[in-house]
C-alpha cells in the first residue's frame, strides 16, 4: 500500500507539471492516471484476498502455529474460587529490600504466569491489551473497571506491565476475574535501580547544566546532551524505556 501511495504521488506531480505546460494534453494524461489507479486498486484488492484465501484455508499451517502457544501447567493455574497455589511467588513485603525485589521481577518475568486461564480455557484468545502501569492504583482501577463493563472479554488477554512494586497493585491485578491476566515487570526501572543507571546515579550531569561547564565537572554523561542540550533525566527517559521493552 506504501508502495503504490508513492508511486501516485509521483504520477500526480507529473501530471501537474504536464497541465501546466499543455492544459488539453493534461487532461487527456488525467484520464489515464485515473484509468491506471482504478487498475491497480482492483489488482491490488483481488492480490490481497488471495493472499488472504490461500492463509485460512491451510488448517494444518495454522494448527502448527497455535501448536507453539506453551501450555501453563495445572499447578500454575488459579482455580476458579480464585485462590492462589502454593507455588505461587510470594509478594515481596515492601520495596525496602532492592536484592529481593529484583529476584522477585526476574521470577515474575521468567514465569510469565497467566492467571483465570482455566476460567476461560475453551476460549480462544482473539485480543492482547498491554497496559503500562506506575504507581497510580486509581488510574489503574478506573481502567480495570471500563475493561469490566465491556463485552466478550472472554477471548481477552491483558498483560499487565509494571515498571514500580506496590503490594497494593498487585493484589488488586490478583484479584481480575473477567479475562485472562499476564503480570510482567520493568526489569530496569528506577525503583529497581535507584542510585545507579539506568537510574539516577549520584555524578550524573544536572539537566540544564552548561556543556563546557560539565565537561569540565566530568559529570558521567557529560559527552552525551541531547539535541536541545539538555542531560538524561531518569524518570522521564524510564518510561520511554520501559515502553520500548514491553513491545
């Protein structure tokens, strides 16, 4: 489509270069783009249904793919009253203890441990919705709660992905019932690093100082301003990461 978007851009710059210097021969060449457009739409439509046609009507390429959807194993599966295995990762108290709570993001993310999924396991997964979440649980609840009056949320997986630990917001995540739930976690957030990069590190260049002044300071980041002259701020440029790998 980008392809054939360009190539009428072209065909009608030289149409109104050709208009200006031959107004009649202009419209005679404006009928044949018109022409050819309309062509090449209706090659293009009836390329793109066979396209279509010859994907859906292979079941057997299609089964292989679904094939290779891993299958959670019946321990790491809430049952339907809601309560949670044994095996289940033990919510970390508070945030105090930074070592523990990044074991914890590297079990959460290894795991990849999709809650309700015997809740709807005759339900094919139609829609994937990741929502990118800090620390503002009542953002979060309004959101959960529009999601919870919506139709056909069976055929739903929402991956949940955070980049701050709050005990509060995860029970609140546990505790989604109306589609299946993945949790991943931000494994280089500012929480998780907090004096270090990619977190705020103690001789990092203060935002707006001058880049001779910080040369000569030799601030971590002197050599490294961005377009406008201005240094890394880690709260900012972590979302932006943040956003990036979850993709």
């Amino acid at each position: 489509a980008e392809y054939m978007g360009n190539k009428l851009m072209i065909l009608s710059a030289l149409f109104n270069i050709l208009q200006m210097a031959n107004p009649q021969r202009g419209k005679f060449l404006r009928r044949i783009i018109v022409a050819s457009c309309i062509i090449l739409m209706i090659l293009f439509f009836i390329s793109y249904r066979l396209h279509l046609k010859l994907n859906t009507n292979d079941d057997s390429k299609l089964s292989i793919v679904f094939d290779k959807t891993p299958q959670l194993k019946p321990s790491n599966i809430d049952d339907a009253s809601g309560s949670i295995e044994k095996q289940e990762l033990q919510l970390p108290s508070s945030s105090e203890n930074i070592e523990k709570l990044r074991v914890f993001v590297r079990n959460l993310n290894f795991r990849q441990r999709r809650m309700n999924e015997n809740l709807f396991k005759d339900k094919p997964i139609l829609l994937v919705a990741v929502v990118q979440v800090h620390n503002r649980i009542e953002y979060l609840q309004a959101l959960i709660g529009s999601l919870n009056r919506t139709e056909s949320t069976d055929n739903l997986l929402l991956i949940i992905s955070h980049d701050f630990y709050s005990i509060e917001i995860f029970k609140f995540i546990q505790s989604i019932k109306f589609c299946r739930v993945i949790q991943i976690f931000y494994p280089y957030s500012i929480q998780l690093y907090p004096n270090e990069f990619p977190g705020s590190d103690p001789n990092d260049c203060p935002r707006d100082i001058n880049y001779r002044v910080a040369m000569e300071q030799g601030c971590i980041n002197a050599k490294s301003p961005d377009m406008y002259g201005h240094y890394r701020e880690a709260k900012f440029t972590s979302i932006k990461h943040h956003w990036m790998w979850k993709l």
